[in-house]
C-alpha cells in the first residue's frame, strides 16, 4: 500500500531527517516483558512433547526461518531424526529462499520450505519425503532404529506459536488424504494449546503426525530477537504492543512507501488517512493504522520480507571457504 503523497514539505524533511542505525526499545519498555508469555500451557506442552518422543519416528520443527529457533527443541529432542520445515515461504521472494537452503544445507540441517496456506501448494509434497530420507539416514548411521519398519510413521512437531504447525497437519492431510482440516487453526498465538491426538496425515506410508501447543525459549537474547519473534506473531500483539511493533517492521523496511521514513508516528498518520480510519474530531485512529499495518505484512500484502536478512548475511560470511579473499 503507497502512503499518500499528502504532506506538507517541512513534515516530510522532519520524518527523512534520520533512519536509525539500530533499533531500541523505549525506555519504558523493559525487555522481561517477552519473558512473561510463556504461559503455563508452554511448559506443560514442552514436558509432554519430551515424554511423547521415544514413540516417534522422526521430529518436525515447523519455523519462519532463522531467529527464534528455541535451542532447546534442538537439544531435548534430538534423540529423533529432525526435519526442519521453513513455512510461510510465501513472505520471503524466491532469490532468498534459494540462499536460505543453501545455507541451511551447508551447515548440514535438512530443511524444506512450505507454504501451507495456499491450498494444495505444491511445497507440501516436500515434507513426507523429507522425513523418509530423514528416518533413512539415521538408519543408515546407526543413530536410529525404528523397531518394526512396518508400523506406521509417528511424526512429533514443534515449533514457536504461530508458525503454522497445525495449517501444515491440515494441508498434508488435504494433499494425502484429501480430508479436511483435523486441527484448529488460527491467526493469533496459542490456538492449540494442549498436546492432540495424532492425526493421520498420509497413506503410503501411513504416517501419522502430533499437532503441538507452540513454544517460546523462555530466554530471548536480545531485545532485536524478542521484537522479531513479536512481529512474526509469536507473542500476543497487546503484550508487546502494536505501535512498538509497527515501529519495528518499519525500521527493518521502509517498503515500496512513497515518501520513505523511520518515523512511525509520520507513516501511521497517512496509513490512518488511507484507511479512512478516524476517531472523533478526524483524529487519526492510530491503532487500526497499526493493527492493519501488521495484518498485511503477516500475509504478505506489504511484498517480500525476509527479517533475517542480516543473519542470513552473516552466517553465509562465516560458511565462506577458508581461501576466499585471500
Ligand atoms: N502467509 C502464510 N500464513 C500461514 C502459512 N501457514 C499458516 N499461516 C497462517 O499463520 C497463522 C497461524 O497458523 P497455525 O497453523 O494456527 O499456527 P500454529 O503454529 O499451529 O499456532 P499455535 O497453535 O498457536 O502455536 C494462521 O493465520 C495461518 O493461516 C503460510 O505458509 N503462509
Ligand atoms: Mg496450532
């Protein structure tokens, strides 16, 4: 969405004055806010995920890549093959996607991309092979036995809120099964909120896969790292705000707008404007300018956004041969 062209000179050389270097939190804002969603239905979630896993097969951690990946899932469940599948490719352009597998694959984790919203998106077939070859390899080396390579395939996901866990169960069953959704789906964080049932997701082979409540590492490093994992939608938006968000997707793009600013206030004014959303006296309704403004990068409409670009910059640095620029 262009911002209108509206503004008088002066206001525009205000809001252009200074795009700024890195992002702070304001003073008011304390970072041990993030750490307060990781409600009860987490832990509990994460314990029985843990005692679910010598009955299965293979682990699916289902993410938006990179940050926010919860060290833990790596560590307590690596007893099983583990696949890592980076859904919503649809926010991320395709150029970037290459690189991210490139990556990815140089440091040795086996991942696909996904986009289970669109449906019968032709990325969803990446996934039931991705765990056989997964599952094989492990056999192979030794690392894992299934003990009966008849029985079915149990498959364990995991993954931060909101990424999709349970839209991917619903788009394999529909790929495989031709069979409607099994699990709830929804916008907002924490819409599965105890371990399910499995829920058969293929026929050949039969496979069936545990739909999660979505995890949040109980330590978030940085305060660039909590507002990532923020405007991904992993924390309720009241939690962290939706202004301080706004201002954090705006000082990580300033997209395709018209007049290019690091100034919230300035760009919610005109987005407000845009929407012809006002408050009484034609005050601008600032929250459905925020409100909005996060819909439509979470579904794409603001264009392709990959908010790792800076860490994806640095690990392809570190990954560079030994004799490169020498
Ligand atoms: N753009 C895009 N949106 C997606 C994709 N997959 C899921 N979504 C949306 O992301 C939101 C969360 O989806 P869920 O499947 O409920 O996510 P979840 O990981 O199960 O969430 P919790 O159960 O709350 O942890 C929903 O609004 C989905 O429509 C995708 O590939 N692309
Ligand atoms: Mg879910």
């Amino acid at each position: 969405m262009a911002v209108s062209p509206y503004v008088n000179r002066a206001e525009l050389w205000l809001a252009n004055a200074s795009f700024r270097p890195s992002f702070r939190l304001p003073e008011h804002f304390h970072p041990s806010i993030f750490l307060k969603w990781f409600p009860g239905h987490m832990a509990k979630g994460f314990r029985k995920m843990q005692l679910k896993l010598p009955k299965c097969d293979c682990v699916v951690e289902i993410q938006i890549p990179f940050t926010g990946r919860n060290p833990k899932f790596q560590n307590n469940l690596s007893s099983r093959p583990h696949v890592l599948v980076l859904n919503k490719m649809d926010l991320i352009g395709m150029a970037k996607q290459r690189e991210i597998l490139r990556q990815l694959e140089s440091e040795g984790t086996r991942a696909v991309l996904t986009d289970s919203k669109s449906q019968y998106h032709y990325s969803i077939k990446r996934v039931v092979p991705a765990i056989l070859e997964a599952v094989k390899d492990a056999e192979y080396e030794g690392t894992y036995i299934r003990s009966n390579p008849d029985k079915p395939y149990n498959i364990l996901t995991c993954g931060l809120p909101n990424t999709g866990k349970s839209s991917l169960i619903n788009a394999l069953r529909r790929k495989y099964l031709r069979k409607g959704k099994a699990t709830r789906v929804g916008a907002v964080p924490g819409i599965t909120r105890s371990m399910q049932e499995k829920i058969k997701v293929c026929d050949e082979p039969v496979t069936y896969m545990i739909d999660t409540p979505g995890v949040v590492a109980p330590y978030i490093p940085t305060a660039e790292i909590g507002m990532k994992l923020a405007l991904i939608g992993c924390f309720k938006d009241h939690i962290v705000g939706e202004e301080l968000i706004a201002d954090y997707l705006l000082y990580v793009e300033s997209f395709g707008l018209m007049n290019p600013s690091d100034n919230v206030n300035f760009v919610m004014r005109q987005w407000a404007k845009k929407l012809n959303a006002t408050i009484s006296g034609g005050v601008p309704d600032y929250r459905r300018a925020h409100v909005d403004f996060l819909k439509r990068f979470r579904t794409g409409m603001l264009g392709h956004i990959l908010l790792d670009r800076q860490l994806l910059r640095e690990k392809q640095k570190n990954f560079l041969p030994t004799s490169f620029g020498q």
